[in-house]
C-alpha cells in the first residue's frame, strides 16, 4: 500500500491533536495554540493546514462521519444495503460507543445551541443515521410503511441517543444487549400497529 502524501499525514496529525483538545477542553476553549502543542507543530503549519477554527470543526464532523463509516461498511452488503439487527448492533456497540467521539459530540451539543452551522452538521449527521435505520427497516419488513419506519427510525436512534445521555451521568444498564433487544422490539411493535390500522 503506498504512503499517503505529507499533507494527508500532516492533516490527519492536526485533525487528531484537534480532537483530544475538543475533548479535554471543549470546543470554545481550544485554541490553534493548543492544537499546536498536542501536535508538536508549529502554530502556523497548523493555520497552513487547517484554516481557522469553524473549518476545524467542519472537518471534525466529517471526521466524526468517516469514523462511524468505516464501522457501518463492515456490515454493508455487496448491493450498500444493511439488516436492521447488525445497524442496529453497530449503532450501540461501535458507532454510539466510542468514548472519545462521544465527548466531542457532547462538545458540539453544546455549541449547537448558539451556533446555527453546528447545529445544521449535527442535523444532518443523526437525519443520515435515521435514514439508514429506516431503509434497513424497509429491506427487513417490507410490510413497514414509510410513516412507520421513519417513526420506528426517529424512535430507535432516540433509545441509542438516550442510554448515551444516561452513561454520562453514571446510570448504565448492565446487560449491554438489552437496547439493543428493546430497538428490535420496538420496530416490531410499531411497524405491527401501523399496518393494523
């Protein structure tokens, strides 16, 4: 496999030293100095690479992404689509459970609420989630309308979201699978109510 060429590695340095900033600080707090030091680079070569803070962020959030990417393509079938248990499997135990990213969200929560392009990434990255949660609906249970799946997606991705919320404050199930069974249920009962009327 060839090398990636020395900006690739430079960005990919800086991006890293960005997130363990973001996540010891917070977003508002970090500097380019910080980021600097993290990365023992000089403050200009990381103004050089990565512009100014808010194109940091823009690239932390895609970072975000590529991360829960390489982890939903492990699952993807030949044709891209996913089974609602592995998606939903993945979600809990991979994507929504990597300490680190989850910081970083938590920092961009935070800012989202006074800062309409935050909130407007974030937006998008959870509406993508849902998406993919209803089109794997749609592929397992065919009778699934497109109002009970999409209802079904929103509700899934609000249990992940939530037992995340709840770690953070100390309170943890203690069988891991347990969500992941309560998501599979749900679908069920919800797809199963909708075709009833």
């Amino acid at each position: 496999m060839p090398r990636p060429p020395k900006t690739e590695e430079r960005s990919e340095e800086i991006m890293r030293a960005f997130e363990i900033c973001v996540a010891r600080k917070g977003v508002a707090q970090t500097t380019l100095a910080d980021v600097a030091d993290e990365a023992k680079l000089p403050r200009s070569l990381v103004r050089y690479f990565m512009g100014n803070r808010d194109e940091m962020v823009d690239r932390l959030v895609e970072r975000l992404m590529a991360r829960g990417e390489a982890s939903l393509a492990r699952i993807r079938d030949e044709a891209g689509g996913m089974h609602l248990d592995d998606l939903i499997q993945t979600f809990c135990d991979e994507v929504f459970a990597n300490e680190l990213s989850n910081t970083v969200v938590g920092e961009l929560w935070t800012l989202a609420k006074t800062d309409e392009h935050i909130a407007g990434r974030l937006g998008d990255a959870y509406a993508y989630a849902a998406g993919l949660v209803e089109a794997a609906i749609l592929r397992d249970l065919p009778m699934a309308s497109d109002r009970a799946a999409r209802s079904a997606a929103i509700a899934v991705l609000s249990l992940i979201l939530g037992r995340l919320t709840l770690d953070d404050f100390g309170v943890s199930d203690p069988d891991p699978a347990a969500l992941r069974k309560a998501a599979a249920l749900l679908v069920q009962v919800m797809v199963r109510e909708e075709t009833r009327v």
